[in-house]
C-alpha cells in the first residue's frame, strides 16, 4: 500500500474540518450498538478517560466559517464572542443529536454559563462544567483534580454501564502519548522546516483529531509527517512568528493561509491547545489518574485562561517559543470580546517588549471574511521584521 | 423614634438617615486606607464576590476594593477619563471596564474618593470566586505593584450543589496558602477565635440584611432592592462585615425600614420619598453607575419600585439561609464564597429569579444587560425566557454597561422602559379581563 500523499490526507482532512454533521463520528457510534459520544469545547480535559470508557470524545470547536447562525444569535447580545452563539446553533439544529454527553472546561465565564445553558436546552443529555485547579500544589489543586476527575470517571461509568479500569485507563494514556509524541512531531518538522508543513495544513492534519478515534488519527499523523518529509516544496523568502491567542475560538482556515500568504511562517500555535496540552508522556505505572493530574500540575501549557502563581514566569512560554522555533515576531490573534485573551495581552506584550521581541496585534471571529486588512497588517509587520533584521 | 429622612448634601437629594450613616462610616474607612501608611496600616486588596473581610482583620489589615473604587469613580463621572487612559496604554475596549478604570486610575495617580492617594497594597488577595476577570485582573494589578499575591480558587457550583471535595479543596487553599502568607506579610499570628469572634458578628448584621432585603415582599415596599439596595449591601460587601459598625448599621437601617411599613411609606428616592408603588419589579444584573440617579429616576417617575434583585447577592446569598457560623470558622469561609450568586449555575439563577417574581409578587423580570460582564451577561437571554416561562410574567432586556458612560443611552433605556412598563399594564389588563 503507497502512502498518501500530503494533498490526498490535507483533502480528506479539509473534509472533516467542513463536516459540520460529524459524519464519521456518527458512523463510528452506529458501527457498534452501545458506543456513546462525549463532546467537549477548548482548551483542554483529559481524554484519556473518556476513550478508557469506550466512548468517542469529539472536540466541539464552534461552527466556522460556514454554520449560518440563526438560533445562537437570540441566545447571545452582541458583545459576545462567537463560540458559544455557533455551538448553541450546532445544538439547535440537531447537529449534535447523536451525542451523548458534553464538557464545558473551565476557561471563561461566557463557556462556564454555557454549561448551564446546555443543561436547559437539552436536559435529556450529560453535561458537565469541568472544573480544573489554578493552584498547583499536589495537595491542594492535585487532590482536588483527583477529585474532579473520579467524579467524572463515575459519570461516564454510569453512562456506559460498565467500569473504568485502570489497566484501561493506562492503555488510554499510552494511546494519547502516542498522539501527541506524533502531534509534537508535526509541530517540530513545521518549526524546523515551515514550507514543506504549512500551518494551513498543519492545522487541518491536527484538527481531524477532535473528531477521528485516536488511533486512527495517529496513522494519519504519521503519514502526513512522511509523506511531507519526502515531498519537495519551494522554500519561500517568509519571516517566522508564533501566534498566540487563539486557543479557543478557531480562527477561519482562511484567516490562516492569509498569514500564509502576506508573508509569514507560522512555526508556533496555540490553536487546539488540547492536543498538546500535556508536555512530554504521561507515566504508565501507578495511579493513572494521579498521574494525569500531576501532567497537568506540572508539565502543562502556559494559555490566558490558566492562573501564572509565579510573576517571573509570566509571559516566558512565549519568548521560549519563540526562542525554540526560531521566530523573528509575534502576532497577538484574539477573538473580539475575549476576556482571558484581551485581559492578557497587555502582560504578554510588556514580557515580548523586555525582550526585543515585535510584535502586532488584530482580531477576529471564527466567521470573519474580510482578509484583506489582516493581510496588509502582517505583511507589513513581515517587511518591518526584515527591515529590522537588516539593520 | 429616628427621623427617617435627613436633607443631605448636595442640597437636592434626599437621603435616608441610614445612607448618611453608611456615608460617615465609608468616609471614615477611605480615610483609614489613605493614611494607611503614616498610621503603619497594612492593606490588602480584594474583591466583593469572596470577600473574606472577617480573616483580614485578624491581621489587622485594612480592606481595599477595587471594585468598589471603580464604582466610586464612575458615580463621580471620573471612570470615563480612567478608561479612556487604559485604553491608550493598550487595554482592549472590549473588556471589563471595572479593571479598566482601576487601572486607569492607577495610571493617573490613584487618587480615592476622599481626593487622597490610595496607598498601593502590600498585599492582594486573589479571591477567584464567579469571576474569570479577577485572574486577570489581579495578575495585572501584580505587575504594577510587585506585592505578594495569594491565590483563593473557589470551584463554580455548576450542579447546583456543593461538593466536599470543594469545600476541602477551599480549606486547605486557606491553611496552606491563604493564612501563611497573610501572617508574613502583616507580622501578625493567626488566632482562630478572632476569627470566631468576627464571624459571629457578621451573622447578626447577616440577619438584620436578610430582614431588610425581605421587606421588600410587602406589597409597597418600603425599600427599593436594586438602587436603593446598592446602599444596603456596601457596608456587609465592603469592609465592614464582621464589625461592630455592621450589626450597628443594620439595625440602625432595619429600624427605619419598620418605621417606613409601620407607615405605609414606599423607598427614599433621591428626589424624595417615592410616590405611588404601580410596578414591583425584580431586576437581574448590576445598575449602570455614570448615571446611576437619572437611571434610577427613569424607574421612581414611573412608579417602579425594585422589590428584589439579583446584585444585591453578588456578596452573598444570605437570603437563601446562608450565615457566617463561627463553629466551622474555614469552613463557613469556603461555603460563603461557593455561594454568592456569580459563582451559582445558571440553572440556580433562574430558580433564584423565578422565586423572587414569586415570593415578593413582582410583576415581571427586567434585566440590565452590562456590556462588559460576562460573568453576568452570557447567558441571561435564555434567563429571561426561561423566568417568563415558568411565571408567566413579563420580562425585559435593556443594556447598559458598570463605569463606561459611552455605553448608556439614556433615550434608548427609558423608551424600553417605557414600552416595558406598558407590557405589563397590558398583562394586567389581559389578567383582569380573563378573570
């Protein structure tokens, strides 16, 4: 069997990312009589139990680009982002029928009171705000997130009928290192050599992970990173920056290759920040849930909806990042009306500017369609950095 | 027998005596604050949602709000200018406009409402309690002032129902986090029974508040809970909870409200003592406060009173049986804060809401929609038809925003006022034809 190549896996999927029915979600849950479906929104929760539990988790990213909104927007006043109105849209349209139970993690208040909402919109399914710690101490925040996550672990267990073991649990945590070993993989081969992964695609290849089981999602990994690796791509004359921001509302595909296009490589994201949440593997020997619980104490993304105790490590995931992937700028992306990220801006930026770092900030929604001034506005950010680097 | 109603300064609004009261005891406590440093005073920072005023005083700390001093700023009409200032140094217009004027505040000086500088914290105490922006907001205030800064996660209540596991997680956040540092950096040893000793006090004035607050079930109510409420609650939401001064205000207050029933008299407005009660309403989401007495004017003219709100239990929903019980000092401290309304489902809010148009028989539901709190905004649509539904009563959406005076239009709130006040003479009308 020939591998695919980097346009065949991109195109399958492109598909996926414009499935706004979860068709293979919905097929996988008919294949099997019992299989049940949980989704969940940005940034993160431990999907390792949910696969222990036999189920699908399915990543719920809002509607893009192309849900026409109808219902959401009598839900929500206008000085709301668009996540929530297009994920209420998803719900009302019976977009979601099929699924079985949804988890809204803690990341703002506008998603935090879309729990409850969801719980009276559709009464009849599992939802649950998940709550996480922003202490970091094993015996404080660790024991509480314990605490949460055997709750619920109990709940999915009452949902599918039958027990969570850890053996079970174990092998869901090798399964995800795996994913994310792969996901990391990407990310490198993009930061080292950006033209022959681009972050269109990089994105694409990564997003199919919220909707395929992850096992099938590793395959596709793996053959996107070999079959870029063997293709030959021209190298562009394009100035590297991370982009940060964007860890919940997804920014349209198109507002992407618009970077793309006016200039830049993006080496550096916080798109789906769930698929690379945990840093390094999580260990398989032990109490599988007090390890996950430490992997997220202790060796976890930096993101604006996470609590920094330690001033002097404010702001330093970026100025690493950038560091790491080589970068020459940053591009500050948040979503219109976004608290965690507009609340934090400012902080990053003072850490970027003690540090000689440029960068420009714009924002957007998950349906802008107008390019054009996020063109202009990169691209002559990309000449100022080649200005400067000349000088 | 007290005089009710005292002719305060400016000459033309009228004030309960209790609200000249409240004003001594708040200038007397900015005073504190702004000569916290000449007196050797240490001051913390906090917030209004889990607020635990009682433990700062066992470290003889003095209380400082930002919240409040934005709200202050925006009653002066100096919030606009504070914003417009922060702004410029690159915060976002779309975000809390409280942080905004605090900050703005800060970048222009900090002078507090008493025209002193307010001393910068020694330390800030981050009560994350029903509020994302508070994270952010401290981690800001962090940057500029270099102090400690103590971290207090309170869980969301999104079922509906306390946990132990939250409450344990809160406790040991307190011994382990909370209480050390407030030792070190005040000099002062942590004694439980102060701590007993003020909790007992902030459940007596708890008690003369419920009392107060539920007297606007009388049909005319001789309080106003949302306008006038915002007068009731400062002293227990400030820095006065667990004093002698609270349980003194309280019944103070609570003897003037008894002698308004005992009257038959409706709330002192600002223009008087109110006229004829024609509309009881609950009213959902914080008041506007650039221009909090021509919005609340809107409401008197039209004989509207306010019977019941949902800010005014923003620091504490005691009304729902909650007290501060000085046998389970931390604990109490944990479930105070696991209980104010921001830190509730939204589920609960609507039960809360649906209670209120019921117990204090209201005639609808308007809700006051601020543009820059999500913590209250998301979600208050469905809110509002979901109270409809369940009571049958009508209920409104206007939108204002806490200190931004560019987002209240006072034209476009008073026309949905009165077009709402119509809605519910018609309901009425509809009511009485049917009967």
């Amino acid at each position: 069997m020939t591998n695919p190549t980097t346009s065949e896996i991109v195109a399958r999927c492109q598909e996926l990312y414009e499935d706004l029915n979860f068709t293979t979600a919905r097929e996988w849950k008919a294949a099997e009589a019992g299989r049940k479906v949980i989704g969940y929104l940005p940034v993160y929760i431990p999907r390792e139990i949910i696969h222990a539990a036999g189920m699908l988790p399915l990543g719920i990213m809002g509607g893009g680009d192309n849900l026409e909104v109808i219902h959401g927007d009598a839900y929500y006043q206008s000085y709301i982002c668009r996540i929530p109105r297009s994920t209420v849209e998803l719900g009302v349209t019976g977009r979601l029928d099929f699924v079985d139970g949804m988890l809204f993690p803690s990341i703002c208040d506008v998603i935090r009171n879309l729990s409850g909402m969801w719980k009276m919109l559709f009464p009849e399914v599992y939802s649950k705000y998940f709550d996480v710690p922003q202490t970091y101490q094993d015996e404080i925040g660790g024991t509480f997130y314990m605490g949460e996550m055997n709750e619920f672990r109990a709940d999915l267990e009452k949902i599918s009928g039958r027990k969570i073991t850890d053996e079970a649990l174990r092998n869901s945590i090798e399964v995800y290192n795996e994913n994310r070993q792969l996901v990391n993989e990407l990310y490198t081969l993009r930061a080292q050599k950006p033209w022959l992964a681009p972050a269109s695609e990089a994105y694409l290849v990564v997003r199919a992970g919220l909707v395929l089981p992850v096992e099938e999602h590793s395959v596709l990994l793996r053959q996107y990173i070999d079959a870029a690796q063997s293709e030959s791509r021209p190298i562009k004359d394009n100035s590297r920056v991370v982009v940060t921001g964007m860890f919940c509302e997804q920014p349209p595909l198109n507002l992407i290759k618009s970077l793309e296009l006016s200039g830049c490589f993006v080496v550096d994201d916080d798109f789906m920040l769930v698929s690379r949440w945990l840093i390094g593997d999580v260990p398989l020997e032990g109490d599988p849930i007090y390890n996950l619980s430490q992997a997220f104490l202790h060796h976890s993304m930096s993101t604006a909806a996470k609590y920094e105790p330690n001033e002097e490590e404010k702001g330093q995931f970026l100025v690493r990042a950038v560091k790491e992937t080589g970068a020459e700028g940053v591009i500050f992306a948040s979503t219109s009306f976004c608290d965690p990220a507009l609340l934090d801006r400012p902080m990053l930026q003072n850490v970027l500017k003690a540090a000689g770092i440029p960068f420009i900030a714009f924002k957007y929604a998950e349906n802008s369609g107008q390019m054009q001034p996020i063109r202009e506005q990169a691209g002559t950010f990309v000449d100022s950095i080649k200005l400067w680097s000349a000088a | 027998m007290r005089k009710p109603l005292l002719k305060a300064s400016p000459a033309d609004v009228e004030k309960d005596a209790s609200m000249i009261k409240q004003k001594q005891m708040m200038t007397a406590h900015y005073d504190r604050l702004t000569n916290a440093k000449e007196n050797g005073d240490k001051v913390a920072s906090t917030f209004v949602p889990g607020n635990l005023n009682e433990l700062l005083m066992c470290f003889d700390l003095v209380n400082n709000l930002p919240e409040v001093n934005a709200i202050q700023s925006g009653l002066r009409k100096q919030s606009g200018a504070y914003i417009m200032e922060a702004e410029r140094a690159g915060h976002s217009e779309d975000v809390c406009t409280y942080v905004k004027s605090d900050i703005g505040m800060m970048m222009k000086g900090n002078i507090g409402p008493n025209g002193k500088k307010l001393p910068d914290p020694d330390v800030l105490l981050l009560s994350y309690t029903g509020c994302f922006t508070f994270l952010k907001w401290f981690e800001l205030l962090r940057e500029q002032y270099k102090c400690p800064t103590i971290f207090l996660q309170t869980p969301y209540v999104a079922d509906g129902k306390v946990t132990p596991n939250m409450i344990q997680y809160m406790v040991k956040q307190l011994k382990e986090n909370v209480i050390p540092v407030l030792e070190e950096v005040s000099g002062v040893k942590f004694d439980i029974d102060r701590l007993r000793e003020y909790l007992g006090k902030s459940a007596k004035a708890e008690d003369d508040l419920v009392y107060i607050l539920q007297s606007g079930k009388h049909v005319r109510s001789p309080i106003d809970a949302y306008f006038g409420g915002i007068y009731y609650i400062g002293p227990i939401f400030g820095a006065f909870r667990g004093t002698d001064d609270a349980i003194d205000y309280y019944r103070f207050l609570r003897d003037e409200v008894d002698d308004r029933m005992l009257k038959g008299l409706g709330p002192v407005t600002p223009d008087g003592p109110m006229g004829e009660e024609k509309y009881r309403l609950v009213v959902e989401g914080p008041p506007n406060y650039t221009s909090f007495r021509q919005f609340w004017k809107m409401f008197y003219e039209e004989g509207a009173t306010v019977v019941a709100s949902s800010y005014t239990k923003v620091g504490g929903t005691y009304d729902y049986g909650f007290r501060h019980d000085p046998d389970r000092p931390l604990e109490t401290l944990a479930e105070y804060c696991l209980g104010v309304y921001t830190n509730r489902s939204l589920p609960s809010r609507i039960d809360m809401l649906s209670d209120y148009i019921n117990e204090y028989q209201a005639d609808g539901l308007l809700i006051n929609s601020i543009k820059s709190c999500n913590s209250f905004s998301a979600g208050q649509l469905l809110i509002m038809r979901e109270v409809e539904k369940r009571t049958g009563k009508p209920a409104a959406f206007i939108e204002t925003d806490l200190v931004d005076p560019r987002y209240f239009s006072a034209a476009n709130v008073k026309n949905r006022l009165e077009s709402y006040f119509q809605m519910v003479e018609q309901k009425r009308s509809g009511a009485g034809a049917a009967a």
